[in-house]
C-alpha cells in the first residue's frame, strides 16, 4: 500500500510540473505556420541610392524608422559606414534629427562601378561599446553608357608639305565628357592601329556635335594621307591603345603635293 500511495503522489507531482511549464519549454507558434522571415525589412533608407562613376562628393541623406531612431547627443553618438569590396570606411555625419542624418561620401568612393551597403551605427563614448545597428542597405556606383562618336567632317582636309601645325575642326555626334577620365579624344592614324602608329591629337570639345583638334607639324612634313579618327575613352589609357572604347568611323586628311 505504501509503494502504491507514493508512485500516485509521484504523478501528480509530474502533472502539476507539466501544467506550471516544467521540464521542457515549448516554442510559440510562429508566424504564418513558418519560422520568421530571413530578410526582415530595413529599419534605415537612404537618397540617393545611386551615383555615376566620377561623381564629385555627394551628400546623402540617411532616414530612421519608428524600429531604428538616432543618437540625438548626450553619450551616445552615429557612426555612418560604407562597406564596399571589404573595406568599410566611416563618412562624416551630421545629425539632423532622431530620425535624419545627411553624410558625406567622398569622391574617391566612386572611382569604379561597384556595389555598397550603407549602415548606421550608434556608439557609446562612455564605455567605448555599440549600443546598436541599423540593417545596411544598398548603394550602387554605375558606370556611365558611353556613347560612340561618329564624325561627319573635318575643315580643313588638307594641309602642304612642311605647314607648322595645323588646327581642324571636327563636325559630328556623341561628343563630350562621359565620367572619370572618358571623354572624346582625337587620333591620326596611317593605319588604324592606334596602339602601335595612333598620334594623340590635342582635343578640345566644344560641344557634343564639334571637337577642334591640332594635327602636329611632324605628320605634315612630307606628301602622305592619313585617317583621323575619335575615340571616347580614357585618356590615361593611351599606352593600352583604348581597347574597348567606343570609336568612330575614320576620315582622310591628305599632305598634298
């Protein structure tokens, strides 16, 4: 009787753990019959999202949620980071509101097309730790469509044997500047290989039907008829020959006898 009152006192005791939430903890159910979303949606957004390929400095604003408001003074303070091709690099920041920062993102961040994730974080100056972060989300740097030059004429299309440099004026479309380093650059070439016999010609645009160029009085020495050309590319690049670069269709300039 004793072993039978003492297993009956040890059921309820298991009974009652079991309705108080003893022994094993259940989980809620989730949300729509699933485990929570992996890609929850950002707290922080930024304007502009984007910028070219050259772009000078560029102020960008950065807006906070009702989940993500900012440090507004005191001890804590706002870091806004870039992260880009595993470099992060702090802009400087300026607090607006608890729920508005503008930063600035350098020049020097938009040498090349890339993709970037922008984040804010908030600092605490006393104890040297993060207090929170913000989701990161995107920033693209684009390269700029380059066009392709096309030439309609030039003036003048001759020159005589042994005239000092010549100056000739350039007529036809998709002329300009098209970012960092790229812009209309003219040619003459014997051949049309402008890596191994191209001469850059000074260039200067002036607008983007019109290009002046100086033919040098070295290619005018003696009778010959050579092409000119435009290419729109990176002028750094002349040792590579602008392989690549949009280029327009040739026309002749003739040394007459």
């Amino acid at each position: 009787m004793l072993r039978m009152k003492n297993f009956g006192i040890a059921s309820l005791l298991v009974m009652w753990q079991l309705g108080c939430g003893g022994g094993s903890s259940s989980q809620p159910p989730s949300s729509q019959g699933g485990s929570p979303s992996p890609n929850p949606p950002a707290n922080i957004s930024i304007l502009p999202a984007t910028a070219i390929v050259g772009s000078g400095d560029l102020t960008l604003t950065v807006n906070g949620s009702q989940t993500f408001s900012f440090a507004g003074g005191g001890p804590r303070y706002n870091k806004v980071l870039w992260s880009a091709n595993g470099t992060e690099t702090e802009l400087s920041a300026i607090i607006v509101s608890q729920s508005e920062l503008t930063a600035i993102v350098p020049a020097t961040l938009f040498t090349s097309a890339l993709q970037a994730k922008v984040r804010v974080e908030i600092w605490d100056r006393q104890d040297g730790n993060r207090a929170a972060m913000s989701s990161s989300v995107p920033f693209s740097v684009t390269a700029v469509p380059v066009a392709t030059p096309s030439i309609t004429s030039i003036s003048p299309e001759t020159a005589s044997p042994g005239s000092p440099d010549v100056t000739i004026t350039i007529n036809g479309s998709n002329f300009g500047h098209y970012g960092h380093f790229i812009w209309s650059t003219a040619f003459g070439t014997t051949n049309g290989n402008l890596h191994d016999t191209g001469t850059w010609l000074q260039t200067t645009i002036i607008s983007g039907s019109q290009l002046i160029a100086v033919i040098p009085a070295k290619l005018l020495q003696s009778p010959t008829a050579f092409q000119i050309v435009v290419m729109n590319g990176d002028v750094m690049g002349m040792s590579d020959g602008y392989f690549g670069y949009p280029r327009s269709n040739s026309v002749t300039f003739t040394v007459t006898p």
